[in-house]
C-alpha cells in the first residue's frame, strides 16, 4: 500500500511539472504587433544612424538591446557581461605623393591606392619595367624574359581580348589579388596599374573593415595610375604598349618617388547576449538569434534596415519578454535560452563567427540556432499562396531529422502559416542558406532554422523604414518561433544530428 501511496505521489509531481509547461498560449498572446512596432521605430531610427558594425550607431543599438535583457531580469551571457567584443581592424590613407622626373601628380586626380593592400612606405626608383598585362600563370606569362626583382612594375589593367570567351563572360585570369601574387612571385617591389576614370571624385581614403590585422601575406606596394602618369613613364612607346600589351624588355629609365602613409584603426564590435537558465536541463540550451548590424550612413543618407535586420531584432527582443515572462509565472523552460543579437553580419557573418569560433556556452550542448533575419515584409516575387500568411523556412532538413516535423507541427497546432521551402533547394542560385548567422552554427553541426521573408525592393536601401513593415505578419511569424522554440527548450531529448552540412 506504502509503494503505491509512493507511486501515486510521485506521479502527482510529475503530472504537475508537466502542466507547469504545458500551455505557452498565454506567453505567445504577449508577442503584440504594438511592441514590435515601438521597438522597431526606435532600433531603426535615424538616432541609431543604420547600426554600421563598430561605429556609434551600432554601440547605442548595443546599448538598446542591453538594457531591454536588463529590464528583463536576464542573466549576462557572457560570464558577468551583456556584451561579446571582438576586433575589427580599419585602414586609412594618410598623405600620398607621386612624383616622375621631378613633375608631381595629384591624389585622385591621377593615382590612388587601395589601403587594403598597401603599407607605409616611400620608394625611390630609377627604373620602370613594362610587363603588359601582369599575368603570370600556366596559360601566360607575362614576365618571361623580364627582370623585375626589386623594381617598380607598370601594368595595363584587365586583361587580353580573348575571342573564345563567351561576349560578358569572366576573365579566365580573374583573381582579386591574381597581378599582386604575380608580381610579388616575380620579386617585385611595387606595382602600377595603368586604369581609366580619372579624376576620381569619390575616391574615399578609407578601406573596407575586416577582422584579422596580422596578415599571412604582404603584397607588394599597388598603384592605380591615370594615362597622364603612364605616359611621363613611358614616353613614345606609350600608344604601343597600351594597345597591344607587349613588353619591353629593356627597363625604362625615370625617377620616381611614390610615397604613401597608411594608418591602421584598431576598433571593436560586439555581440549582445542574454541568457535565461533553464531548470532541470539548464546546461542544454537554446539559441535565439539576428544581427542587429546594418550598412550604417554613406555621406548623410542613412541605410534604417528596419526589415535587414531591425525586424529579427526586434523579434529576439519580444521573443524574449515572453520567456522572462514564463519564467515569471512558474513556467519557464527546461533548457536554458541565450538570446544572441549579433553584429557584423553584413560585413560577412563576424559575430556569429566569433561567437561560434568562441562559445561562451558548449556547441555540443546547443541543441539549435533558432535565426531570425528579414521577418516583416512580404517578397514581391512570390507569385503563389497568401503572401500575408507565409514565412520561408531555411535549413530545417540540414542536419537534424527531428527539426521539420517539429517546426511542422507547431505551425499546423499553433500559428498556420504557409511554410514555404523555396531556399532549402541545393540549387538555389541566390544561396539564402549560406548568407545569415545561422550558418555559423550549422558548420559547427548545431541544428537550424533560418526564418526569412524574401528580397524585395528595398533590401538595402535607405527605403528599408519601419513604415513598410508588416507588423502583424511580424508578430505571427515570431509567434511560431516562439512555439518552435518553446517546444525545443522543454522537449526530453536534444535533437539528432543525424544528416551532415
């Protein structure tokens, strides 16, 4: 009698564990199209100037979203700090000056140089060596018969008509830093490359960011050279040699001094991370991902990216306040969620880079990636079904047999949204599966999804504002990652990683 009176008690227990988690309906019912709306207008707003990674506008979103986690009474995901930082490194031209036999010549009016692929230097040379195209590879060579080692190299830019390529065709000798490898393979100390459009008026002194500034390789000096300066260089044969690209061998004699300053920015960007513990799977864990980056401001105009990502943004926010308000009210999740806004996304991915490079919390304990980027709008060339009940589904059939039937069923128990998997094709030629923070998780072999709305007209463009989104599409659709995720927090068991990337 004892062991059943046992028996009994402990299934009472459990019957009311389970009924603590049993509906999520009256958290989902929280995610308002009015929350999402004034979050939204705020993250893509002209004060936050499009969130450019590592400049101002990106730390006072930061900011934003550190203090909604805060409110929330969310944990620090980073130890004892909201904030993940990883470098990003910056190039500058300083001064520049170029001067052949004594005539000097104009930054942007005659030369210009990529900071990217230069350093600080200043050369004296008394000899120019012609080497028509700059190609060297196993179907041409360019430098046959040429001495260059520790000489300053002239170069047409492109390459030869090649009747054999189709007409619009890629050139077969294509490679960003393809004349660069070829001349420093060649023992070259510098490099001028013989381009049109000169003047370059909008020739900024600025270089693109990036994130690993101890480079593997130094490539020679580059210069981009108007026809003015080619021809103080090469005289009479000038018209020859930009026509038919032949080589002279003898070197030509000229006294040239290029001098040019880089100055190398040491920035910092960050993730922002929240975390609420779970309670007897807590050291599993869910992830619930955007970037809340964007192109920031070219001149004056201001790149909103309400729906590139402000609206995954907003969604983690809201996505969030229902949990923390779960939790609140004695039903919070078995596993623990972090709720992860990355930057860096539109410079290629860095923040789910560095965090996935360097996880704060165990990958093998991960059990998904849940990625929000583009939720609000409806994709203009979706031509079939409700365009203003739909969501594109991404990655569900990846890595995890488990994941489509349970993103499946939540839908079909919860939400109804059309699921379209127009992206999960191999062959998708625009390859959406590759381009958002989610893939960081997958090349580590944690399961995903990708939520998505499509490309339309304003992907990228200062019209991207928060007037044009869909709210109340928005908030249905977070209302099924709220669900799925729900669902994946409370299960018994991780899900398989049965299938490979």
């Amino acid at each position: 009698m004892r062991k059943i009176f046992l028996l009994l008690s402990l299934f009472a227990t459990s019957l009311a564990g389970a009924q603590k988690i049993a509906d999520p309906k009256p958290f989902a019912a929280g995610i308002t199209e009015e929350d999402l709306k004034k979050h939204l207008y705020t993250v893509a707003s002209k004060d936050f100037e499009g969130r450019e990674t590592a400049t101002e506008g990106q730390r006072k979103a930061a900011a934003y979203i550190e203090n909604h986690f805060r409110s929330l009474g969310l944990l620090p995901g980073n130890k004892d700090s909201y904030q993940l930082f990883f470098p990003v490194f910056q190039d500058s031209t300083g001064e520049m000056a170029l001067t052949i036999n004594g005539q000097s010549f104009r930054p942007s009016e005659d030369f210009v140089a990529n900071p990217g692929y230069n350093y600080s230097a200043t050369l004296f040379g008394g000899e120019i060596v012609f080497a028509g195209y700059g190609i060297s590879d196993s179907t041409r060579d360019d430098y046959k018969g040429l001495d260059v080692k520790g000489k300053i190299v002239l170069i047409l830019n492109g390459e030869p008509a090649d009747p054999s390529r189709p007409q619009g065709g890629a050139p077969a000798h294509f490679s960003p830093f393809g004349k660069q490898e070829a001349a420093q393979k060649n023992g070259a100390i510098a490099l001028m490359v013989i381009q049109s459009g000169f003047p370059r008026k909008n020739y900024g002194p600025k270089g693109n960011m990036y994130l690993n500034g101890f480079k593997n390789r130094i490539f020679p000096n580059t210069f981009y050279i108007s026809d003015r300066v080619a021809g103080a260089i090469l005289g009479e044969d000038f018209d020859k040699a930009t026509k038919d690209g032949a080589a002279n061998p003898a070197p030509y004699k000229a006294d040239i001094m290029i001098r040019y300053e880089k100055i190398t920015l040491q920035l910092h960007s960050s993730d922002v991370l929240g975390f609420l513990e779970g309670s007897d799977l807590k050291d599993q864990l869910v992830v619930i991902s955007a970037h809340y980056d964007h192109l920031g401001k070219r001149d004056s105009v201001i790149y909103y990216g309400a729906d590139d990502d402000g609206s995954g943004t907003v969604s983690v926010l809201e996505l969030a306040t229902a949990f923390a308000k779960a939790k609140a009210a004695g039903s919070g999740p078995r596993r623990s969620i972090l709720f992860l806004a990355n930057s860096g996304e539109e410079k290629g991915l860095w923040g789910s880079e560095y965090y996935s490079d360097h996880p704060v919390f165990d990958l093998a304990k991960t059990t998904v990636d849940l990625n929000i980027d583009m939720v609000g709008r409806i994709d203009p060339n979706r031509k079939h079904g409700d365009s203003a009940n739909y969501v594109y589904i991404v990655g569900d059939d990846k890595l995890s047999s488990d994941l489509h039937p349970i993103s499946v069923e939540q839908n079909k128990k919860y939400t109804k949204l059309e699921l379209d998997y127009k992206f999960n094709d191999p062959k998708d030629p625009e390859r959406i599966y590759y381009r958002s923070d989610h893939y960081n998780f997958a090349r580590k072999g944690v399961p995903i999804i990708f939520y998505f709305d499509g490309i339309h007209h304003d992907y990228h463009k200062p019209t991207d504002t928060p007037d044009k989104i869909n709210y109340d599409l928005l908030a249905k659709r977070d209302r099924l990652i709220f669900y799925t995720a729900w669902e994946m927090a409370n299960r018994d068991e991780m899900l398989k990683r049965d299938r490979k990337l």
